[in-house]
C-alpha cells in the first residue's frame, strides 16, 4: 500500500537516493536496513512528508503524496530522539494530535487512556514529559502516534537510543504490538538483529540504492552479493568460478570446497565468469574423533577465541586464500581445541552461498 | 604547581570578594546618602531623614519623566522582542542568500559609537518630516536593543531539538499552531530574557534619548538635568535608590520567572527505566 517508485534524492552532484523501488504491503512489518548514510533515513522522511523526491513519486494507498505536506499524511513517525514535548505532561502529548480533531472530551480521555494501556503506561498521565526516562519516552512516543490511528506507523531508529536488555525488551513489544493494532510498520535501523528479529520483510541498503528486498531468512541465507551477506552477521567468502547455470541452481569451481552445485538466489545477476561462495562461520560444524560427514573441508586451528556461549576458530585451509571462520557453541569442548591442532569441519551444502560479483 | 594551586585556593574567595566590593561599594553611597539630612555628600552623616523620598512624588516633572521612561522602555522592548523572534526563527531555521550580510547587520550597532548613530538617526528622522518625540526615542532604542535581544532570541531557538517542531506537524498541526504550541512555549525563557534585557537598556539609555527626544524627557535625562543644581542632589540619591532596588526586585523576578519556565523544557530523565 505503499509505492515507492523510482524515487531519487539529489543534493546537487550527490545522491542520497538513487533511483530506489521498493512496494510495502498492508499489515506488513518492513524494515529499512542500512549503515549510515545509505539513504534509509531519508527514504523514511520521504514517505512522512518531511521531505520531497527530486524525481519519482511516493504512493500511499493508490494516492501520489506529492505535494502533500507532512500534517496532512496519513502516517505518524516515532522519531530517534522520540521528539516529547517537555512543557507538556503524558497525556497532553499523547492528546496532543487530537486537540485539532476537536472530539468530545471523554472520547478524546478514552482514546488517550486506551494508547497510554497499548504500550503499558496506565497511570503515568500525569508525569511531566521532561522527567520520563528513555524508555519511557519511547512508548509516550509510540503512545502518541498510535492514537491518531495512522495508515501507517514510521519509526526512525527508535530503539538505538536504549541499553542492550531494554532493547531486547522493546524489540519484542514493538513486534506484538504491531500484531496486535494491525497496521503497516516501516522501521530505519543499522543494526542488522532488529531487523532481523521484528521484519516480515527486510529491505538492504547501500549507498542510496536498494540492494535486496526479502524476508529475514533469505536475506540471511541467501544474500544477493558480498555487500549484503558482510552486512547481516559473519560470512566466509570463497573465490569461485562459475562452470554451470540454469534457472533454479548454479555450479561453481573452488579450490578448497571443490565443485560445489546450490540454489541461485533471486536476483542473482551474473556479472561474467567469477562469483563469491559464501559460508557462515556457524554452519561449519567441528568433526570430533570418529565423526564424518558426506562433506566436509580439513585444516590447521590458527587462532581461537573464547566469547562464551560460543568459540571462534580460525582455520587455514590448504587451496583456501584466507582461512576460515568456525563458530562453534561450547558445548562439546571447541573452547579446549589447542591452536595449531589439525581439524575436519563438517558442512551441509545448503548452507552454500552463491553471490555474484 | 601545588604551591601556586594552594595560594589561589587561599587567597581567590578574598580576591573576589574585594573584587565585588569594589565594583559594587559605591553603588551603596546612594542609599547611605539619600538619608542624609544636608545635601553635601559626606561623612559623617549630619541626620536621617527620609524627607527626600517623600518630596519626590510631589515633583511632577519627575512623575512624568518616569512615565515617559516606562513607556519608551515597555514599547521598546516588545519591538525589540518581537523583531528578534523574527530575525532568530529566520536564522536558526532557514538558509536564504544574505544570511551572513542580514546578521552582521543586525548586530552593527553593537559595534558603532553611540554618539554618531544617534546623530545619523537623528539627521535621517528631520528628513523623514518625524517630529521629535517619545516615538522617535522607541526607535532609537529599538535599534540599540535588537542585537541584544537576537543573541538571547538565537540561542533560545537552538536550544531545542528541531524534531519537536517536526513532530508536531506530524501529528497534523499547521505551521501557525506549531510555533504556537510548540516553538513559543519552548522559546519562552529566552523571550523573557529578551523582555527583560532590552528593558533595563532602555531605561539607563541616554544617549539616543537626549538626541532623540522632543519636549518629554526620560528619566535619565531629568536626572542629568537635575545633577546642576546642588541643591536638587539628595532628591536625585532617592530616585536613584528606588531605580536600583526597583530593577534588583524586577531582575529577580523576571529571573525566577526564567527558570522555571526552562526547568519545564530541558529534559532530565532517569537512569532507569
């Protein structure tokens, strides 16, 4: 229900924006995913109305948005610094957007103490909005968007501002929370585990373009290129050349994997006869004495580091330019494997990657 | 280094202390000698009387210069205010060629000597066909005024966070209910400032006054005029002490007025959430 379509940001020579398309459907929960300066933020405002296309048209429900200025769009943004307003208290704030609407005060006292409930904070009304704590003024921030029962919710980073558990806390209420009122959320974030953890749907940008639009698990498992898989999580590349090629599968020739035949991943553009295969360091699995696998790769332990729940291992590989990445849970002993011991790594050839150059 | 540190410690609050004292010890002579029972100004005192204080509302050119102070300072200081709402908004929130040339402008009369541009004033008022007049002080005072009341007005403005404006269109205000809402509210404190600054100015201004005045004289003006006759001294004492401890009860107030107004728009959070 929103069409975003060949949009462009130009400041002069530079573009914020380049020719980016993408459409979000009703009821969805997209994610704009990006490092700074990609261009998500200003996608985000766009849609809002806090600023215009150079070229290319924002359609939300079937109506063209240009020209329309910001108050009069049927979305809310909940803005990274949550933008309270300090002179008033909760429910001023949160009543703040229906003043104009002019309802009759108890429906108006209803609807306040309906959202103040959405995002449990019955019975803070009262409290100044320059005394609340960051937590706080993100759900006054939610709270106030969310009774003007928008078309669309905006969310510009909402949570970057909040310590690690609070984060997690509020990752899950948001994704509830959206389940629960229904309506299309776009959410701006750098950090690929919120994206991850609350999408339908993910869209990856880099440098004002849009790199892959999909769910979280096929951005995850199957990233369109090198940018992409680098961005979301550790990812090992391997140099590969492309021997074969049709609509559902591709092969490729490696020197450490050997040939290697796996899904193409949409939007796989073959740029000439190289290609990227790629692994995540927690889908090679450590071979104990006595186990074996249909595939599997051996090496030399150069490195290894101890996170806690799990252990890095850095594996040279004979045929491979860089070594390998292994991320392997604790459980059986990988913390106690000595550096420069010999290791077999066991794989399950769907975890292969294939990204074109 | 610590010897020199220890020695500031010791010796700094004295520093300061004598330093105020110094600033502001002569400043009492004027209550100690406006109830004093001859007119020369000396120690010790001949008697205490507060005969001067009760002669000066019996002097109506004194009640009309202070009516005529009140006036130019109040009118004044709203125009002045109300150009530097302007002038601050346009600065802090667009970006228009001239910017630079428009700002230094404002604040050129901050730099020139008073002198020359109450007499330019003066001279560019005759040719306008404006007859001197309380009118004509209003502008003159406004012009001295403006820059001062800018710099409060600016940084008041980029004191807050520009998203709140932003959030307010959002949730569907229109760009006059956001700055009434919204930006004047938060802009409160430094409007008050402003007020406040551009008052006391024009109050103790003299210059432009005496070039610009027609027949109403303001209170420094009357002062001066009064500072001939030796007689009239102790008379000009009391007025005098009464205009201090007036703009101390006023300053003060205006003061607390600020901060509470700012204390309802910084945000202080908890650590907790």
């Amino acid at each position: 229900m929103i069409e975003i379509a060949d949009v462009t940001r130009s400041y002069g020579a530079f573009k914020a924006l380049d020719n980016a398309s993408l459409t979000i459907r009703e009821g969805e929960f997209f994610s704009l995913l990006g490092p700074s300066g990609c261009g998500k933020t200003t996608l985000l405002r766009m849609i809002a109305g806090f600023d215009q296309p150079t070229t290319g048209t924002i359609s939300i429900d079937g109506q063209p948005m240009d020209g329309i200025p910001a108050n009069r769009r049927p979305t809310n943004m909940v803005f990274q610094s949550y933008a309270i307003f300090p002179h008033l208290n909760v429910e001023q704030n949160v009543a703040y957007g229906l003043k104009r609407l002019r309802l009759d005060p108890k429906e108006e006292r209803r609807r306040v103490d309906e959202a103040l409930a959405q995002v449990s904070l019955t019975g803070l009304g009262k409290r100044g909005g320059h005394e609340l704590s960051g937590g706080q003024r993100q759900r006054v921030a939610l709270a106030r968007a969310l009774v003007m029962r928008p078309k669309v919710l905006l969310l510009d980073e909402p949570l970057s501002a909040l310590d690690k558990k609070l984060r997690e806390q509020m990752q899950v209420e948001l994704r509830s929370l959206q389940q629960a009122v229904g309506i299309t959320f776009v959410l701006v974030t750098h950090d690929q585990y919120e994206a991850l953890g609350m999408s339908d749907r993910i869209a990856v940008m880099f440098g004002g373009k849009i790199a892959q639009i999909a769910k979280p698990k096929e951005i995850y498992q199957r990233p369109v290129n090198r940018q992409v898989a680098d961005f979301l999580g550790g990812m090992n590349f391997v140099k590969a050349e492309i021997v074969a090629e049709n609509g559902a599968s591709i092969t490729v020739e490696t020197s450490g994997f050997g040939r290697v035949t796996t899904d193409k991943p949409q939007a796989f553009i073959r740029n000439g006869k190289g290609a990227t295969l790629g692994i995540r360091p927690e889908r090679l699995r450590v071979l104990w004495d006595g186990e074996s696998s249909k595939f599997e790769v051996g090496g030399k332990v150069v490195d290894r580091h101890y996170f806690g729940e799990i252990t890095h291992l850095i594996v040279d590989v004979p045929g491979l330019e860089k070594p390998l990445s292994v991320s392997e849970t604790n459980d059986f002993g990988a913390d106690d494997i000595p550096v420069g011991a010999p290791i077999r790594l066991g794989y399950d050839p769907d975890a292969l990657v294939a990204m074109a150059d | 280094m610590k010897a020199l540190r220890r020695l500031l410690a010791n010796w700094l609050p004295a520093y300061a202390f004598l330093y105020i004292a110094f600033l502001y010890l002569p400043v009492l002579l004027l209550p100690i000698f406006s109830i004093n029972t001859t007119a020369s100004p000396r120690f010790p005192l001949s008697g205490y009387t507060l005969q001067w204080y009760v002669d000066l509302p019996k002097t109506p050119a004194l009640i009309d210069a202070t009516e005529n102070s009140l006036i130019v300072g109040i009118a004044a200081s709203m125009l002045a205010t109300i150009l530097g709402i302007c002038a601050a908004r346009a600065v802090t929130r667009y970006r228009f060629p001239g910017q630079r040339a428009a700002s230094g402008l404002i604040m050129a009369p901050l730099v020139l000597p008073e002198v020359i541009v109450a007499i330019a004033l003066l001279i560019v008022l005759l040719q306008l066909g404006l007859s001197l007049s309380l009118f004509t002080v209003v502008l003159g005072h406004v012009l001295i005024c403006v820059p001062y009341s800018v710099s409060v007005l600016i940084s008041g403005f980029e004191g807050f966070d520009r998203s709140l404006e932003e959030a307010s269109a959002d949730l569907g205000e229109s760009a006059l209910g956001t700055f009434r809402r919204v930006t004047l509210p938060m802009v409160a404190p430094a409007i008050i400032s402003s007020l406040l600054v551009s008052f006391t100015i024009s109050l103790d201004e003299f210059i432009m006054a005496f070039f610009l005045t027609g027949t109403e004289p303001t209170l420094p003006i009357y002062i001066w005029g009064q500072l001939r006759f030796a007689a009239k001294l102790p008379g000009v004492l009391a007025l005098g002490t009464l205009l201090l401890v007036g703009s101390f009860i006023l300053l003060t107030f205006a003061e607390i007025l600020r901060r509470r107004a700012e204390r309802r728009t910084r945000m202080t959070g908890a650590a907790i959430a």
